[in-house]
C-alpha cells in the first residue's frame, strides 16, 4: 500500500505547509475543503463546499464566505492539491494524495 502508514512521512509536507501558507485559522478551512472533497473518487461540489463553510460560519457575509472559497479553491488547484475541470467538481489531483488524506489527515 503506497499510503501506508509506513510511508506517511512522504506525504507529511502536503500537511504542514498548508499552515505555513495559510494560518492556523484558515487552514482549519483547508482542511474542511479537503476532507470534504477526499471522501469519494468524484470528488464533491463547489456547492456542497460553500454549504459546509456556512454550517462553519452561519452568520458570515456570503459574499465574504464566497470569496474565501473561490480564493482557497483556486490556491488548491494551483498548488496541486485539487483540480476541477469546470469550476463546480472538486477532486484531488493524486488519488495517492487523496487516499493519504482521508486514511491519515481526516479526523
């Protein structure tokens, strides 16, 4: 198994940069995004992200909580962490990725 636990370590640093980049506080939100979209091969919806970010903040701006998880996606995608053909499915780039993030990270 190339995610096992034995081999962790070679996945730790998609783990600890995410709070150098982002903060305590907004990697909390990272993580919510990344939990969510590990949990299936597919995938899950932009709109089921901004669900779960709501559930998160009920009395955030929407348009604020937008923002952050259009900024957040696109960071994602941009350091490899997700992709998305079309802007609405959010998928892990590497299902070894995804596999070490649900089996290790996901609590």
């Amino acid at each position: 198994m190339l995610v096992s636990a034995n081999k962790r370590v070679q996945f730790m640093h998609w783990v600890s940069r995410l709070e150098l980049q982002f903060g305590v506080a907004t990697t909390q939100t990272v993580h919510v995004i990344l939990k969510a979209c590990c949990q299936k091969p597919a995938g899950t919806s932009k709109s089921r992200l901004r669900q779960l970010l709501i559930k998160r903040q009920p009395e955030a701006d929407l348009e604020i909580l937008e923002r952050e998880l259009v900024l957040l996606l696109g960071t994602l995608q941009r350091d490899g962490y997700l992709h998305s053909d079309d802007g609405t499915q959010w998928v892990f780039r590497s299902f070894l990725l995804r596999d070490f993030w649900k089996n290790h990270v996901v609590y």
